[in-house]
C-alpha cells in the first residue's frame, strides 16, 4: 500500500515538472485534457464502478460545479481558486439531496438509478438555462484573472488539472482499501446480504456519492475558466456521463487505476485523430478501437489481470489440527439450564404482504446458549420470520428483544453490529469477491469490526473451520453447493455472533454431508453462540435442538421439547391434515 | 405565465401527442430489446438515422415514395439486426458492456453518415408535407399524422405478438429464464437473432418517421437520447404498449408547458414527472 502511494506521488511529482520544459502550450492543453477525463472517469467510479450504482448523471454535477464558479468569478468577482471549494460543495450538496431521497426507496437500483441521475441532469440543466444563472447567452470568464501558479496560462491549467487528477486517483485508491470501498464492493454483490453483515449501506452510498460528486464539482470549476465560455448546451451535453461510463468500463470499474488508464486511452484515441487531417476516419476507428476491446477484454484492460493474481491463500496449515486445537469442546453438549436467560424474546410479532398475513401473533423467547429449531411446514413463516429479525423486513406490529433491547424495525446493519448473524437458504455469497474475502468482509462489518489485516487472518481461520482452507482464493462460482452452504457458515461465524439464524442449512445436501453439517452446527454451539434453526431434515433437528417452536400460517402452535412438541395434536394436523375420525 | 386560448391549447396537446408518437417509434425497439434481449441498445438511434438517411436517399434521388421505401429498408434492417445479435452471442456480451459495443457502433454509422451525406442539415421534401388538413380549428400536418398511425400500428402488433402468440410467449419466458425456457423446448437462440431482427426493422421504421418530420443531421443521433431513455424506462422495459403510452404523456407535457411558459422550460416538466413516478411507482422494478 505504501509503495502504491510512493509511485503514485513519484509519477505526479515528475509530471508537475513538464512545465520547466518548456514544451508547445498545444502539449499541456492536450495533458490538460486527459487529466481533465482521468478526474472525472475516477470520481464516477468511486460510487458507480465500486457500488454498481450506476450514474448517468456525472455531467450534472460537473455542470454544478462549472456553474458555481462561472457564476461566483464572472458575477461576483470572487478569486478562481477560492470558488473551486464552493464548486466542490455544491455539487456535493446536490448529490446529497439526491441520494437522501434516491438511496432510501429500496426499489431505486440498477438502470432506474441511471435513469433517475440522467434525468436529473436534464432538470438541472432547464433550471440554470432558465434563471439567471445563465438565462440562455452563456457565461464568459474571459475577464476573470487566472491565478500565477505555472509559467504562462497554459501550464497553470496543467498544474491544476493534474493536482486534482493526482488527488483523485490517490482518494480512489486510498477508498478501494478502506472499509467504504470493501462495503461498497458488497453493496455491488448484494446489497441486502451486504446489510445483514453489518455494511451501514445507505450511509455508505451517500459517502461515496458526495465524494464523487464532489470531486467533479471542482473539475468542473477548473474546466469553466478553462474553456472561459460556458453554455448550457456544451456543459450539460451527454458527453460527459456517456464519456465516463465508457473511459471506466473499458479501464475497468473494479480497480481503482481503471478509470484513469481508460480515460487516457480514449482521450489520447480522440485526440490523436480529431487534431489530424483523417478526422472522421479516426472517430469511426475509436469506434472500432471501443468495440473490439470490449469484446475481447470484458472485464477491462485492468480487470482481467486482477483477477488472475488472486494471491494464494496465506499459511494455510493442516485443517485437522489446527480444528482440534481450537475446539477442544466440539463434543461436548453444553446442556442449556431452563433458567438460563433469554437472548432473544419476540412478543405479538406480526407481519402482512399484500394481504396475506405472513406472521400473526408471534411470541416465543430464546434462551442463552441454547439451539432452538424452528420448524413447520413450508409457507408457515419461519423465513419471514428470520428477514425480519435480522431487519431486512420492519414488522407491521410486535416487540423483538436482543438481549432486552427493542430491534423491531432497526436497519440491518445495526442489528447485525448487536451480533446477530444469519445465513440464507439459497446461499448468496458476494460473487466477485474470492472465498477468503467474503468471510473476511464479514469479519469487517460484524460484531467485531475487525482492520482489513485482522478481518484477513480471522478469514483463513473460519474457513479452517468450515473445511474450506483449500477454496480461500477461489471464486463462489467455483464452489459445489455442499461448499456454498458451508462459506455461508464460515461468513456467519466471522463475524463473531453471539446470536444465528440458520436458514435451512441443510436442505439439498445428501446424506452424509448432513453428517459434516450437523457436526459444523454443533461446533459452531461450542464456540458460545446461541444458535436457531430453520429446518426441515428431522433426523438433523432431533440431534441439535434443545428446544422447538413450530409455526403454522404464521403462527406458533406448538413450543418445547422437540419430541413433545412434535406430538402435540396440532403439529400433527399441521403436517398430516385433521385425523379422519375427528 | 400566461394562460393560452382553446385552440392553442389544443394545438399544444395535438403537437404534444405526435411528438409522443415519434418517441414511441424510436423507443420500441430500444424496449424490447431491453426487457427481452437484455440489451441497451444506442445503435438503436444510429440505425434510425441511417434509415432516415436511406429513406431521403431513395426518395429524393431514387423518386421513391418515402412510405414504399421501408419495403426495400425492412429486411436489410433485419439483416443488420440478426449480424448485430450474432456479435453479441459470439462475445456473450453483458448488458452494461452492450451499452459500450453499440456506442462504438453509434460512432461508426454516425462516420459513415457524415462520409456519405456530410454534416450539413439535410431534409425530405416530400408530397406529404403540403398536404394540410384541418379538424375544426386544429390544423393537423399529415406527415406526423402517419407518425401517429405507423406508431399505433406498430405498437399494437407488437403487444399482440407478445400476448397471443406462441413465438411471443416463448420470446416473454425466454426473456425472464432462460435456461428453464429452453428446458421447456424454446429455441431461445433463434427467437433472439428474430427478435434483434425485429428491433432493427423497427429502427429502420422510426427511420421513416424520422425522414418525414424532421431535419436530418449526424449529430442529431445523440439528441434523441436522454428523452428516449427516459421513455423507455417509464413506459417498462420489452412493454410494447409502454413507449406509446409514456411518449404521449412526455411530449404532452412537454408541449403544454412550452405553450404556458417559455419553450425552453419543456424539459423539467417531463423529467419531473418521471422521477417522481420512478419513486413513487408501487410494486415491482
């Protein structure tokens, strides 16, 4: 990381020093230019390359900042470079606006966001031709004094651009390392699981909307003076969010220096061919240039390496041993004293979609350390239940107490931070992330907000654990569904709960990977979490349970020792229909 | 703000509602090749052009009648569809890197445009623009009135394609799963190379449409984007009735506000309105 941020001053450093050359102004206009594209290409990529949520309305906030400083030189005689921070905070501002209403309708993702920011730019635009921020003539800066900082103005544009560009690419670096870029991968994945494992979603999304937008709002400032005659039309064309979409995608979205080698390419490409005298036969080869990169580099001109130089797993020893080391107990059954205390009380829970009441009434407690299975037959609730004790569904009514505090209705990720844990039935591991940095992500986010160097050992560990040590640098893909399930495991338990919710663990496993299963369950019991299980496998349920609650069309019918429970006449009517006789 | 007469009003919606009827030419296609081939297709928009451009060609040069000239642009426009669908197959391109193979194709034609018919501003003088027709006061110019029709007229077969029959059916469970769809016997494969064939003629038809009521440029390629985006979305992507339905909504609001206020204040109605319905719209999406 420190040799990263060396280079990355070292290449700035040289650059800053092109002006003493001397050189044509024509070559530090077109340097200009490129790191003009390399602080936009990189600012969009901090939200939209890292989190998915891809923008269409970069050039808005571009054209925020141009406006703010055309509009405070040009009218309020304010000094260029104190209006660039202005820049900088109104296009932040308006980001945030945007985002506190956008990022909180769950529905807001994908292509409807892209919309959403392109439509923006078009009401954005309409206003400031309108008003008299512009008012339709345009905006000349021709007048407003430029700053001494290079030799001639040429080399002072040069110097700015490449301070921003060099401050940019160094944020987007410093970002993909931090705990924001490491959720903001997840939220890419799977924005729900991302929630669950404790990634504050939404505020992290806003973060890294503003800094982005924030960062094009002060390459928008430097860019009026630049041109020093700014237009509605030019400024808010659809060049600029096209142009950075394409310049990130063909860099690559998932690397931190993508954008920017992106948004020399195609800088360089354009330039090269507008500047000669073949110009309309160069634009149709960047076209043909654009195309064939995609269609043999898909994922980028750096996406492809990365992925390849996936580092090995790190000091993975024997996984017999190193297991019997740390569980010495796995064996032993802690016997739960029914006077132990509730870890979980859950008090008239009810919950409603579109008329169909998916729980009703539901109360039932869980004691400290106890395993409680949670059975009944398919539709009851049981899954209902779990979303919304881990906070992906707000409850319509009821109280759920953890450790006596009210969580109904709390976001995910709060809940998740309190410790509790839960898997999915169908598992859902982070796609592009390998093996290893799944479960670490999730030691990151959890109860024990763990450092990216930690979180990385407490991985390996887990994964021991989970009988995965092997699979650490591989891709989800790459795994069975015997292994899905158990990385499931590995990322609950990484994440140090004190409370689980498994979700079907063992549904589609055969035989004897139920064995490994069961086994994995009560080693997991060992380490001191309280433990609830969704599921169907019987044979599983009477080895683990201590206690059972069996739900039926949402509510509890039956409560207690797992084969009491499973007696009771109105468990038997639920499973098999009323007796033929009653 | 002031408040327009009866018949200018009138003459606004009417306006607003042909313009809406260009929209949805131009935003089928896009749709359908969105909601069912998982594609955001720019090229939709280049080909457009060039179909305006063949049609000014073949009618100006040729003598043709601009509306004949779709015979002959048809089926080279599926042709073109069924090549463009093949590269996709071939490259098993996602849909966020379609959007960047059919840009670069957007900039080819768009050179080729500007190597064949130059920058300049080129228009279709065709018989069809002198005819004038009045209903009451409204005077109703006949080449957007055939927008209109071709617009109804293509968006209903479309819809009826989809709904009643089994090539439309199979297309919808193709386009939701496609591994179960084939698992059910549905050549998934072939229905995309017709269906990308399809998306193209439709082009060539917004071409059409495109040549009889306004003034060709290369760069105009582009100023049709943002709003036709903004069509498609809100009509429902591969909805064939959608990008009519929201065309008319936007350009009737569009052309209500430019006669109320000032023409360049059309934009913040329309786009006002779709993101409010993009936040407020219930159910799924």
């Amino acid at each position: 990381m420190i040799r990263t941020v060396v280079a990355l001053v070292v290449v700035a450093a040289a650059l800053a020093m092109v002006p003493l050359a001397g050189l044509p102004p024509f070559y530090e206009t077109f340097l200009y230019l490129v790191f003009h594209w390399i602080v936009l290409a990189t600012s969009w990529n901090i939200l939209s390359g890292y989190s998915g949520y891809l923008s269409f309305g970069h050039g808005a906030f571009f054209g925020a900042g141009v406006y703010a400083t055309a509009t405070l030189a040009a009218h309020y005689e304010v000094p260029f470079l104190w209006t660039l921070p202005v820049a900088a905070a109104v296009a932040a501002v308006l980001s945030l606006v945007i985002g506190l209403v956008v990022f909180r309708v769950r529905r807001v993702r994908g292509e409807i966001f892209a919309l959403l920011t392109l439509a923006v730019t078009f009401v954005l635009a309409t206003i400031i031709l309108n008003t008299p921020i512009d008012g339709g003539p345009g905006v000349y800066l021709s007048a407003v004094p430029l700053p001494q900082i290079g030799p001639n103005a040429s080399s002072t544009f040069y110097l700015l651009a490449l301070a921003l560009a060099f401050a940019t690419v160094l944020i987007a670096y410093l970002v993909c390392g931090a705990r924001l870029g490491r959720g903001l991968f997840a939220i890419h994945d799977d924005e729900d699981v991302a929630e669950v494992m404790g990634v504050p979603t939404y505020r992290f999304k806003l973060a890294a909307f503003a800094l982005s937008c924030a960062l094009a709002g002060i390459a928008g400032g430097i860019h009026a003076l630049f041109v020093s005659y700014v237009t509605v039309g030019e400024t808010f064309s659809i060049t600029v969010p096209l142009s950075v979409v394409l310049m990130s995608i063909l860099g690559g979205t998932r690397h931190w220096a993508g954008p920017a080698v992106g948004a020399a390419v195609i800088t360089a490409l354009m330039y090269a061919f507008t500047a000669s005298d073949y110009a309309i036969a160069g634009k149709a080869i960047v076209g043909l240039v654009l195309v064939l990169v995609i269609l043999f580099m898909p994922r980028g001109i750096l996406g492809r390496r990365r992925d390849r130089t996936a580092p090995a797993a790190p000091h993975a020893e024997p996984a017999t041993s190193r297991r019997e080391n740390e569980v010495p107990s796995a064996r032993a059954e802690p016997a739960v004293r029914a006077d132990a205390p509730a870890i979980l009380e859950i008090f008239d829970l009810a919950k409603a979609f579109a008329g169909v009441q998916a729980l009703s009434n539901v109360t039932f407690s869980v004691r400290d350390g106890e395993v409680l299975g949670l059975l009944g037959p398919n539709g009851s609730g049981k899954s209902t239940l779990i979303n919304v004790v881990s906070g992906h569904y707000r409850p319509d009514a009821g109280r759920i107490l953890y450790r006596g505090i009210d969580v109904a209705g709390a976001p995910g990720h709060r809940i998740a931070r309190a410790g509790i844990a839960r898997t999915y039935q169908i598992p859902r591991p982070f796609s592009q992330m390998t093996v290893r940095d799944n479960v670490a992500t999730a030691a990151m986010f959890g109860g024990a907000t763990l450092s990216r160097s930690a979180a990385e050992r407490e991985a390996t560990r887990w994964l021991e654990f989970a009988r995965l040590g092997d699979k650490a640098g591989a891709l989800p893909d790459e795994l069975n569904l015997h292994q899905r399930k158990f990385l499931e495991l590995a990322r609950a338990l990484a994440f140090r709960p004190r409370l689980v919710l498994l979700d079907e663990v063992l549904s589609g496993l055969n035989p004897s990977e139920i064995d490994s299963a069961v086994e994995l369950v009560r080693d997991i019991r060992a380490q001191g979490a309280t433990i609830v299980l969704v599921e169907h496998v019987m044979r599983a349920v009477m080895a683990l349970c201590d206690r059972i609650v069996v739900l039926d069309h949402g509510e509890v019918i039956a409560e207690g020792a797992p084969a009491e429970a499973m007696r009771s006449p109105a468990v038997v009517t639920a499973y098999l229909g009323a007796p033929a006789h009653a | 703000m002031n408040v327009p007469s009866a018949t200018l009003l009138g003459q606004a919606i009417l306006s607003g509602i042909f313009i809406g009827a260009l929209y949805a030419v131009l935003g089928l296609g896009l749709s359908l090749a969105w909601g069912l081939l998982g594609q955001i297709n720019l090229a939709h928009f280049a080909f457009a052009f060039l179909g305006a451009y063949l049609t000014y060609q073949l009618a100006t040069v040729g003598g043709l009648d601009p509306l004949f000239t779709l015979a002959l642009i048809a089926p080279a426009f599926f042709a073109l569809g069924v090549a463009m669908q093949w590269l996709f197959t071939r490259f098993r391109v996602s849909p966020l890197n379609s959007l960047l193979v059919t840009f670069g194709l957007t900039v080819i034609v768009e050179t080729l445009i500007q190597a064949i018919w130059t920058a300049d501003f080129r228009r279709l003088e065709s018989g069809y623009a002198d005819v004038r027709l009045r209903i009451g006061t409204l005077f109703v110019p006949l080449p957007e009135l055939l927008t209109l029709g071709i617009a109804i007229a293509l968006s209903l077969s479309v819809w009826a394609v989809l709904r009643y029959t089994d090539v439309g059916r199979s297309m919808r469970a193709a386009a939701e799963d496609a591994p179960i769809a084939a698992a059910f016997g549905v050549n998934e494969r072939l229905l995309a190379y017709v269906l990308s064939g399809v998306c193209a003629m439709l082009a060539g038809a917004a071409g059409l449409c495109l040549a009889l009521s306004q003034t060709l440029a290369p760069a105009q390629i582009y100023a049709w984007i943002g709003v036709i985006f903004a069509v498609v979305m809100m009509g429902g992507p591969g909805r064939a009735l959608g990008p009519l339905a929201a065309g008319i909504v936007i350009g009737v609001s569009e052309a209500v506000t430019m006669a109320v206020t000032a023409p360049a204040w059309a934009p913040v109605v329309s786009f006002t309105l779709l993101i409010l319905l993009l936040l407020l719209r219930p159910g799924k999406t």
